[in-house]
C-alpha cells in the first residue's frame, strides 16, 4: 500500500515537471475587453475600444523585437485576403514606429488598423505578458477567445473558427 | 576653473536626479511597493518575481504598482487589478475559494493519512506484546 501511494504519487510530481504553464487561461474571457485611446501607427489620430465594436474581429498584440510575430505574420496575410476575413486590429507593443512601419511595407500589412502602445499600459489591461497575442472580440465587444503564440491555419482552423461559428449561431 | 564648474553641474545633477526618483515614497509605502513586487510573478520569466526579472514586462508592472502606490492605493486593490489581468497565477500565494480547497487542506489530509496508517501497523504488535 505504501509504495503504491509512492509511486502514484511519484507519477503525479513526475507529470507536473513536464507540464509546463505556457498557456495560462485568461480572466479576461467573456468580459468586455479593457477600454484604450490609443493612437495609431504614424497618426495622430486616436482610436478607442468603442471604435471597433460593431462587428467580429481580432485584437493582435505585435511588435518588430518579437520572433513570433514575424512567423505569424504570412498567415495574417492570408486571412485578411480571404473570404473569410475579419477586421484584425494590431496593437504595436513598446516598439519603435519607424521600424513598425517599415516592417508593415517590407512584410505587407493585414491589419485594419494599426495602433500604438508605446508604454505598454493596454497591454497590461489586456493581460498581454508575451507577443504575440490574439484576442477575439464579438460584436459587443466582449472577448471570446485569446490565443497566446503565433496563429497559423492549424490553429485557426482548430481554436478560433469554431469559436467564430458558435458567435454566428 | 572649467573643470570645477562641471564637477558642479554634475554633482547638482546626480542630486537632483535622485531626489526625483526618491522623493515620492515614505518608508511605509516602500516596504508596501517591495512587499508587493516580491509577491507578484514575472510571466514571462516564470521562476522570477517581478522584483528579481529583468524582463521588460517586469518592469512595466513595477512602474504600475509603484504609481498605483503613490495614488494611495491599499494592497488589496493592486492585487484585484493584477488578477483581473492575468489571473490566479500571476501571484504566488494562492487564493483561498473552492478550486484551492484540496490544495490548501493537502498537507493536513496527507499528515491524517499517514497517521492512521502508522496506527494501522502499530496496533497489532502492542496487541501481540500484551
């Protein structure tokens, strides 16, 4: 009997070595998303959460330093010249602008609009700790789903599409 | 002459640098401000507290924390606005609520269990003895 405790117990530890916290489940989910004022990239022309709300879409945290961004970027691309493309908001996270926009005309630019946090103080309120990041937004402007790491079509497909079809029903 | 008059400016100008940085605390608010970052966890740098990371995100949450302070806000509130953000996980210490129950009551449970097991074997041997 005590070694059977010892060795499911030794199997509990043993998993929880491996298990790693790398998608920590945000309390953000199904709550209104954070309210912002943020500029957008080049402009001086301010964007709030209330300008986006109306329709689905993505809310993606990126910034040119970030390894991951760059792999996601291609499908970004794709998505937005899909048919079934959604509004994607970019949020440009403490990055420099210059290399912001020329990353955007090197790389092509599939966000809707480009906004700039520049202190990191809306990513704070949107729980952002790694880009990239990617939070989708019904029409009310509530959060449903966040995705941490780059998107790609598998993960499109598996995570965030049937989240969409669910909002549509 | 020149020399004397740049010695000044830079000493003028470490003086006052530091006392901006330093002015706005009082001792109490301080201990608060390291209480809290020793307790909060870097995200990005998981076996980090937000006091140890060098992680640039670290040093946003210091910034907020440090101004949250200053506006006289009490330890419970920063707390709630860091959970609000990222969650149970962004603090060391667990909550108490019906998810940590068994986490919290586990090291009890396990010392019970031991001890009625250690009863269990111990029992028949004094029973044999009398």
């Amino acid at each position: 009997m005590p070694l059977l405790i010892f060795v499911a117990f030794f199997f509990l530890l043993f998993k929880g070595l491996y298990q790693g916290q790398t998608n920590i489940p945000s309390p953000l989910i199904d709550k209104p998303m954070p309210a912002f004022n943020l500029p957008t990239l080049g402009t001086d022309q301010l964007i709030t959460d209330q300008d986006i709300i109306g329709q689905i879409s993505l809310i993606n945290i990126w910034a040119t330093w970030c390894p991951g961004c760059l792999e996601e970027h291609e499908f970004l691309i794709q998505l937005s010249n899909s048919p079934q493309a959604i509004p994607i908001v970019g949020i440009n996270w403490k990055d420099k602008t210059e290399l912001a926009q020329l990353w955007l005309k090197e790389s092509g630019n599939p966000y809707s609009e480009v906004l700039v946090d520049s202190v990191g103080k809306t990513a704070i309120d949107f729980g952002v700790y790694g880009a990239p990041e990617t939070f989708l937004i019904d029409e009310e402007g509530v959060i449903k789903y966040k995705h941490i790491g780059p998107l790609s079509t598998q993960i499109w497909n598996r995570e965030i599409l049937p989240v969409i079809h669910t909002m549509q029903q | 002459m020149n020399k004397s008059i740049c010695n000044f400016l830079f000493i003028l100008f470490i003086s006052i640098s530091s006392s901006i940085v330093q002015s706005e605390f009082t001792s109490q608010q301080e201990a608060l401000y390291q209480h809290i970052i020793h307790e909060v966890r870097c995200l990005v740098c998981q076996n980090q507290s937000i006091a140890e990371s060098n992680a640039d995100l670290a040093k946003d949450l210091r910034i907020q924390i440090y101004n949250q302070i200053n506006e006289g806000k009490t330890e419970l509130e920063i707390k709630e606005f860091l959970l609000n953000r990222y969650g149970e996980f962004v603090l060391y210490e667990p909550s108490f609520n019906n998810k940590t129950l068994l986490l919290w009551f586990s090291p009890l449970i396990l010392l019970l269990l031991i001890f009625g097991w250690y009863r269990k074997i111990r029992s028949p041997l004094i029973d044999t003895r009398e």
